[in-house]
C-alpha cells in the first residue's frame, strides 16, 4: 500500500494533473484526443475578464497545433452545473475577436471532476452543444462539449477508459492506494505526485485550508437552517432560512478573516447583499 495525499484537495488534484503527460492521457481517456502540450496552466484567467466575472480555471491547456482548448476543473460546488458551464462559455466567449463572425475556431471541452460527489448520483453526464434533429441525429456543427465526472459513483457500466481514472481519484480518498492493482503507467505517475513523503510543506498547508473551509461552508449551512427553521415559525421558512443566512454573514464579517467573496460563498448570499451588511 501506498500512503498518499486525498485529490479531493485542489493543491494536490493540481499537482498531478498539471503534469501534461498525465493531462494529456486523462484527456485522451475521456475524449479520445491527443493532445499535442508542453504545458498546462493553472489558476489560468482572462485578462481582460470575460464579461463581469473574473473565473479562474483550475488546469487550463492549449493545443494551438490542433486548436483545442481542454479544461479540468475538480471543485464540488452547489451550484457545479451553472459554475462550470459559465467558465466553458468563458472560453468560447474569449474567442469572438469582433460581431462580425461568432465561429469558434477552436474546439473548447471542460472536464469536471465532482471528487465530493453529485446529489444525482450519476457516474457521467454530458452536455454536448451539437445541434440534434428531432430524431436525436447529431448535425456535426457544434464540437463543443461539458463532461461531469463522478469517481465515486462509477460502475460496471462506466467505460473501462473512464473507470480506471475515476476509481483512482476514488482510492485516493482514505490516502491509501494499492499502486500494484493499476497498470496504466500515467495513473502509476499520478500516484507518484501525490505520494505523502512528496507532499511541501505549502501544499500541506494549502490542505489544511481547503480543509477549514469545507467545515466552514458546512457549519455554516447548518447554522443557517437551524436559524431558518425557528424564525420560520414566524416568518416562513424562506426568509427565516435567509435571515439565519445573513446572521451567519454577519458573524464571519465580525472575526474579519475572510473576504466578502470568500462569505458570499460560504453563506450563499449574493455578493452584493453581503456588502450591504458589512456597512
């Protein structure tokens, strides 16, 4: 067995991913692509924004011989669906110089990574932007295309090209893996940058973060229902719920260690309301 550090942290699902050999067969795997990189790009945003949200893509890369955009995102969000189809159009959206023209001349594919896990419970899920005829006949217009990976709910009917990943980044879990059940040498060469004696002092405490933050957003949730559910008695549950949402906000704003982005977040408030309580 190999002692290794969880991908369900962003500084470690980084770490491996961001190697392009690994990127490179991760992707061939899921899309049947081959990639021709010499880099991926992390944290990767526009400059300047697209539109008025300035998003960061986890691993970003870009095979300009074959003009192909490729990224992977590993984040578990409530709002995961939306998130990341906002980031996808980001990438399309970059591309459209003038009005004149709205071809992508690049092919843009996101890959999302749920490593927490997905209230449907679904292994895949797609969202393919090629235009269908009523008989559900693809037009081959439209390559463009979103890809919903699950680990933990991976199963017999999961492709094996998929399967060997998605039960990998599911071993990775507990932080021990048994590197001699696998023979792709990539997934072997993820294992290798995720081992525990390879983990930096900075990334542990990356870690420890992401960590703290995860207990924080589900403290926090909680906190808000139990506030929602006894003013509701009053007030319905809808408000009583955003009440214990904003009391929650205010608390955070108090101890002064997060930003408001970082509450708006935690709390589900809108960035703006949360502004509006720190006056």
């Amino acid at each position: 067995m190999k002692q290794v550090a969880s991908l369900r942290y962003g500084v470690i699902f980084k770490k491996a991913f961001s190697d392009p050999e690994i990127f490179k067969a991760f992707v061939r795997d899921f899309l049947g692509i081959e990639l021709e990189i010499e880099r991926v790009e992390t944290e990767k945003s526009f400059d300047p924004p697209v539109g008025r949200v300035a998003s960061r893509f986890d691993l970003y890369a870009e095979d300009k011989k074959n003009r192909i955009i490729v990224d992977i995102q590993h984040e578990r969000h409530e709002d995961h669906y939306d998130r990341f189809l906002h980031y996808h159009c980001e990438a399309l959206l970059e591309q459209v110089a003038s009005s004149i023209s709205y071809r992508h001349n690049v092919k843009v594919f996101t890959l999302v990574v749920l490593t927490s896990g997905d209230r449907h419970k679904k292994d895949i899920s797609v969202i393919d932007f090629d235009p269908k005829d009523l008989k559900g006949e693809a037009l081959g217009e439209v390559p463009h295309k979103i890809i919903y990976i699950c680990p933990k709910y991976a199963n017999e009917e999961t492709p094996a090209s998929y399967r060997k990943w998605m039960r990998a980044v599911e071993d990775s879990m507990d932080g021990l893996v048994e590197e001699s059940e696998y023979s792709d040498p990539q997934i072997r060469r993820v294992f290798q940058h995720i081992e525990k004696d390879s983990i930096s002092p900075y990334e542990r405490a990356k870690m420890f973060d992401e960590y703290n933050m995860e207990e924080l957003k589900r403290t926090t949730k909680e906190e808000g229902w139990r506030e929602g559910r006894e003013k509701g008695k009053e007030e319905g549950i809808k408000e009583g719920i955003e009440k214990g949402r904003e009391e929650a906000a205010r608390n955070l704003l108090l101890t002064g260690k997060l930003t408001v982005e970082q509450i708006a977040e935690v709390t589900g408030l809108s960035l703006e309301r949360v502004k509006e309580l720190s006056i």
